[in-house]
C-alpha cells in the first residue's frame, strides 16, 4: 500500500466517523525541522551532554545509595510490626507469611549492600588484624 492510498484510507475513515457524530481529532501536520539550525543544533547538544553526563556519574554509587534506602525501609516496616499483634491463629491473615519475606530479602539485600558499597568507594574494606604478617606484627613503631 502507498503513502498515497493509505492517506485516502485514513481520510474516509475520519469521514465516516464524522457522519455517525464521533468526535475525530484533527490532522495534524507534520512539523517540518531544519536540522541545520542553530536551535536545533544546540537543543541537541545540550541533550546529547546531558546523556553524557550520566555516564560519567558512579552508577554503582547511586545504586548502594538506593539500597541502603530500602534497607533502611524494611527496617522501619519490621520495627513497626510487633509480633504479639499478628494474628497468626487466622488461616486468611497473610501478615506473618509477608513479614517473612521482608526479612528473607533483608540478608540479600544486606549483603549486596555492603559489596555495592565496596565496589563503589563509599565503604572502605576492613583490614583484618589477625590477617597482618607476621613481621609487622612485631615490629616496633619508629619515630
């Protein structure tokens, strides 16, 4: 099918909606861009480096610090909930069964923050020191 019949189509569609009283949008007419204006020009540049920019921002980073608000979440949900108000004799009540998952999920979650924090410098790694030489560990401070 043409361009030429399918806008004939699109037309006798419109005109026969017109005639059973539907309320038809009208046609709108393509916008025409100069691609070698300077506005044009300069909106996408500035689109182009703002693309950029997140590329150059610690992807990892944001995602620790997303965490780590849903950590903090889940806790303010589990710190609400006392175990003594649940129903749990009401086969229906699906409190405790939803509680479950939230602190399931909280190791997992726990455990990618802390390596997501690793990775993305915010968290500095913890220097065992029984993981010290030998050497070190009995060499005297010299000042």
């Amino acid at each position: 099918m043409t361009n030429e019949q399918l806008d004939e189509l699109i037309e006798k569609t419109r005109e026969k909606k017109i005639k059973r009283g539907e309320v038809v949008a009208p046609v709108k007419e393509e916008e025409i861009v100069d691609k070698s204006s300077p506005e044009y020009l300069e909106s996408k540049v500035a689109k182009l480096e703002e693309k950029l920019a997140k590329y150059e921002d610690n992807g990892v980073a944001k995602l620790y610090y997303s965490l780590n608000r849903k950590a903090n979440e889940m806790a303010e949900l589990m710190n609400a909930i006392n175990l003594k108000d649940l129903d749990i004799d009401d086969p229906k009540s699906k409190s405790f069964d939803r509680l479950k998952v939230v602190w399931t999920g909280a190791s997992e979650i726990a455990i990618s923050l802390t390596q997501l924090g690793q990775m993305a410098g915010v968290l500095k790694k913890e220097e065992d020191e029984t993981k010290k030489p030998f050497v070190n560990s009995i060499a005297m401070d010299r000042r």
